[in-house]
C-alpha cells in the first residue's frame, strides 16, 4: 500500500484574475467583501454623492447593491451604477463593470467588453484593471493573444501597487513567455507579492526556495513561506507545510501538526490532502489509527482525480480493511489508479487478470498492464514478465 506522497506539490503558478469588486476602502484598491458592513448612513451618503455626479460614489453604491451591503442585492441596479461610474470617469467603475461583462452578472456574459473597460480601467489608474487586461491578452480572451502585452500590462498593474500583477508577471519571469527568462526576477516578484498579501505569491516563493531556484536553497524559509500563504488562504500551501512537518524537512518532524495541516488542504479541496490524510489515519500518525476514516478519505482522494488514492482505496477493499471486501470493487478501483498513472494499480490489476480476482481470468490483458507497470518503474511487473 501507498505511503504518504512526500513530494511538495508545484501546483499553484499559474495566474490569477482579480475577482473582487472595488469598493470605498482607504486604498481604493481592495476588493470589497459581504463580510464589510455598509451602514444605512454610508449608503445615503453614496446615493447622494453619486446623485451629485460622484464617479466614484457611484461605483461605491454599485458595490454595495452587487454584493447586497446595507441594501437589496440587485446585479442590474449596480450595473446601472457601474456603467454611470465608469462614463463620469471612475476607473474602479469601469472596473468594477468589467468584472460584470466577465462573470455575466446584470448583464450578458461579452469578452470584448470586458477586455474594452478593464483597458479604461487601467488607462483611469486602476492597477488592477491593467492586471486583469493582461489575462485576457494572454488567454486570448476579448482580445488578440500576445504574451509580450500581457507582460507589460503585469508590471504596469505590479507598478502601481497590485500584488496580482507582480504574481502573475513572476509566473511570466519563470517560464519566459513575453518576457525573457530570468528565475532571479520571479522570485524577486513573487516577493514583492508576498510581502504585499499575496498568498499565492508566498507558496510560489517558498516553492523557489525549496529547489534553489533564483535564490539559495532554504527549506526551513521554504516552510515559513508556505505557512505564510497558508495563512492566507492558499491551501497549497497548507499542504506542502504539512509535507514539510511529516518528513521534518525545514521544521521539526511533528505528524500531528501534519496531519491538522493536510486535513486544512483536504477540506478546501486538495485531494493531496485527502490522501495523505488518509495515510495519516491508516498508520495512526498524529491521528488516532482509524481504518475505516482512511477508507473515506482514500474514497474522497480517489474521486477527485488522485491515483494513489484510487489504488489505496482498491487494496482497502482487497483486504476488506475499513471497508467490506469485495474483489470486484477493488480491481475497479485498480483500474482507475491505472488509468490515472499510478504503477502499482496497474500491476495489482493484473494479478487480479491472472488469479480471475474481481474480473474474468485474462493472461492476455495482465500481460498488457504488466507491461504498462514496468514502464511506469514498477520492479514486480517487470520481474513477472521476465518469468511469462
């Protein structure tokens, strides 16, 4: 059976698209949430300034009804207020509209328009509107696909204080797409980043000083940095911290810190997470041994998409461990592993080919999936196919 996979996961490099809506914070580069109470008096206080041609009062109030703060929730009424905002010449209007034509909220869903006010947006001054514009050209989404522009349109939001920007020209500086190839400078951004509040960028800078890329190898900053982005959110992070705390790689070895950590990154979604928590209960590891909880998590890993979970699951069932036995299930569960890329699947589903286990008996196909598992670097099949 699978162990813990002790790998830190490199997923997390890709860009980011700023999604909230822009609202009356002391920077006026915050996305405002539900969560920020509007009271009555700061609303009458918008729609009398927005009445009196406050751009940004309006763009204010806008925010208000899209998220329903101290009135209504009303898409089509901040709409109205997005697209006055915008044509007084508020940029976070303009922005805030954008976000509107992308999501299709109060209005139809159009890339164009989308693209054409985040262009106003960062032409106005609003950072994050040029970051959000620099998506779009690299996607090619409303607007011809160009790399160089969508870097260019990365520092111009980056310059002018948006962390995402900074991120997502780091992620351009590491692969060297519109910009040439420099490892330095992207962890240098997702630095800049980081310090910002960007918890993206802090998994992306530990992970630089966990392989010695663009910095020197550090692994106890690696950790600190991905307890930073956990901290903030970024549930990739959680899970590489507790990689960290499991192998002891850069802080001490603590399998209960572990396994609360990967329960974090499993709940969020990380299926990662459900795996190696599902070992941490299978081994009794920082957790009370529960067969039949790792069972639930090796299931919950395996459903979104995890391998190894899959093929955790087929022994589980193999064995009638957690679970009731059942042969059938487990050489399904085999087959979805190998499907999946794991090895070990592949050879377990064809000792179950050859012993008629869960499935007719089949030399033929077991001889194929031993194949597959020697390929994939499992020793067994390969000495099995030496001997056929």
């Amino acid at each position: 059976m699978s162990g813990f996979n002790g790998s830190a996961a490199r997923r997390g490099m890709g860009l980011c698209v700023v999604l909230g809506l822009l609202g009356a914070c002391a920077t006026g580069r915050q996305g405002a949430t539900a969560s920020q109470a509007t009271t009555p008096q700061q609303v009458e206080h918008s729609t009398q300034e927005c009445t009196g041609d406050n751009a940004d009062k309006c763009a204010d109030l806008g925010a208000d009804y899209a998220e329903g703060r101290g009135v209504p929730q009303d898409a089509h009424r901040a709409v109205a207020l997005f697209d006055k905002a915008c044509e007084g010449g508020s940029a976070r209007g303009c922005f805030n509209l954008g976000l509107s034509y992308m999501n299709g909220r109060g209005v139809p869903q159009d890339a164009h328009r989308t693209a054409a006010l985040f262009d106003k947006a960062c032409e106005g001054g609003e950072p994050q509107g040029c970051t959000n514009l620099g998506v779009l050209y690299l996607k090619g989404n409303g607007v011809p696909q160009d790399a160089r522009r969508a870097a260019t349109l990365y520092e111009k939001g980056c310059e002018g204080g948006d962390t995402t920007g900074c991120h997502n020209l780091g992620v351009r500086y590491l692969e060297g797409r519109g910009v040439p190839q420099d490892e330095r400078r992207a962890a240098a951004l997702f630095d800049k980043a980081c310090q910002g509040g960007h918890a993206q960028g802090c998994y992306n800078l530990g992970m630089r000083y966990l392989e010695g890329t663009g910095v020197p190898q550090d692994e106890r900053r690696a950790a600190a940095l991905y307890e930073k982005a956990c901290e903030g959110g970024e549930l990739q992070g959680c899970y590489n911290l507790g990689v960290s705390y499991a192998k002891g790689v850069g802080v001490a070895q603590d399998a209960r810190r572990a396994a609360t950590l990967f329960e974090k990154a499993c709940e969020g979604g990380k299926t990662e997470g459900c795996y190696n928590l599902g070992v941490s209960y299978a081994k009794g590891l920082g957790v009370p041994k529960d067969a039949s909880r790792a069972a639930t998590l090796y299931e919950k890993a395996c459903e979104g998409g995890d391998a190894q979970g899959c093929y955790n699951l087929g022994m589980r069932y193999l064995e009638g461990t957690g679970v009731p036995q059942d042969a059938r299930r487990a050489a399904a569960l085999f087959d979805k592993a190998c499907e999946g890329g794991d090895a070990q699947g592949c050879y377990n589903l064809g000792i179950s080919y050859v012993k008629g286990s869960g499935v007719p008996q089949d030399k033929r196909r077991a001889t194929t999936l031993f194949e597959k598992a020697c390929k994939g670097g499992e020793a067994a099949s390969c000495s099995v196919l030496n001997q056929l």
